[in-house]
C-alpha cells in the first residue's frame, strides 16, 4: 500500500469489531513508531497509558464522547466499540506548556493511527473528555494530564471520502444505511499561489 493509500484508509471511525482484541504488543508498536516522532526541541514530554483489557476499555469508553457531528446518534453503536485506547498524557515535569505541545500531539495521535492502519486496523482521536475524571479513573499522578484519547480496533463500518464544493458544507454525515460521508475540500480550494489570493 503506497502512503497516500495508507492516508485515505486512515479514518476516523465509530464502530469496531469487539471480537477482534488489541493486545499490549500492539499498542506498544503504535507507541513506538509515536516515540521515533518530532518533537518541538525535542523535549518529548509525553507518557502514553495503555489499556487493552476489557474492563478497562470499557471504563475509558464510559468517559469518551464521540461524533459531535452527529448528536442525533449515539456512536460508536453499542457493540461496536473500540477494543484498545491510548491515552496521550503530558508529563508537566518535562513540559509545563500544554499548549506549546498541542501540534506535537496531533503528530503523535496521527503517526499511532497510521500505524494502526497498516496492520488493517483502525482508530479515532477523541477530544471530547473530562480531563480530570479520566486522571481520576487511571490513577494517574498530579503531574500527567491526559491530552488526547486515541481510540484503536478493527473497523466494523464503511467510511466514504467525498467532495465538498467550494463554499459547501464539510459536515460529516450517515445514511439509511449507516454509512458514514466525510466531505473533504478540493485540493484547488485549499491550495494558495502568489497572485491567486
């Protein structure tokens, strides 16, 4: 698969197979490619927790919310939920700035889920979050807070690309069918040249 194929198979998605598990090993190699990552001055302040086993997948899936897109809905569908989370928390020992090291967030979030990718799996980050209740459910130190919760399994839903005309909506969308749309803007609508602004 070449990269800009890996990039259109990278999907947000709300529903998983839960009889496919993540392991501990997979995720670990979802944090390892994270690690090898830019880093702004390479300060790499963040920790990375871990959860695989059913209990506590279910006790982070309790505290996510998803798809704001779509209130109407609730996603993932009950019996369609991830089957591992990372959860990306900065360590403010190492960095105190959380919004200094926002961008390398996103970095990290996107390089797990092309990994993800690669090995036929899937994910989605999750922003949507109380910070302190998930401290609080993990048990995690004063000096860890949780960034962003990344979301991993195997898809178990149909995501298709679309085109957003200039001007339109880039709102995402189902159908009767449950398939889920994501407009994207067109590349001559995105891309600036001196004299074309």
């Amino acid at each position: 698969m070449n990269f800009q194929d890996l990039v259109r198979k990278n999907r947000s998605y709300r529903g998983y197979d839960e009889s496919r598990r993540l392991t501990k090993a997979e995720l670990e190699s979802f944090v390892e490619c994270a690690r090898l990552s830019p880093s702004s001055v390479n300060a790499q302040p963040f920790r990375y927790y871990l959860a695989w086993e059913k209990r506590e997948v279910d006790q982070i899936q309790a505290l996510t919310k998803w798809a704001r897109g779509l209130p109407e809905l609730t996603l993932p569908h009950p019996g369609h939920c991830p089957t591992g989370f990372v959860v990306i928390c900065q360590d403010t020992r190492l960095g105190e700035s959380l919004q200094r090291y926002l961008k390398d967030v996103g970095i990290v979030a996107q390089t797990m889920l092309l990994a993800a990718t690669e090995q036929g799996l899937g994910g989605c980050m999750i922003g949507n979050f109380n910070g302190d209740e998930v401290k609080a459910e993990l048990g995690l130190p004063e000096y860890l807070v949780p960034m962003l919760i990344v979301a991993f399994g195997k898809p178990d839903e149909t995501v298709v690309l679309t085109e957003a005309e200039e001007g339109g909506s880039t709102g995402y969308y189902r159908d009767e069918q449950d398939v889920h749309y994501v407009p994207k803007r067109r590349l001559e609508d995105i891309v600036l040249t001196k004299g074309a602004i």
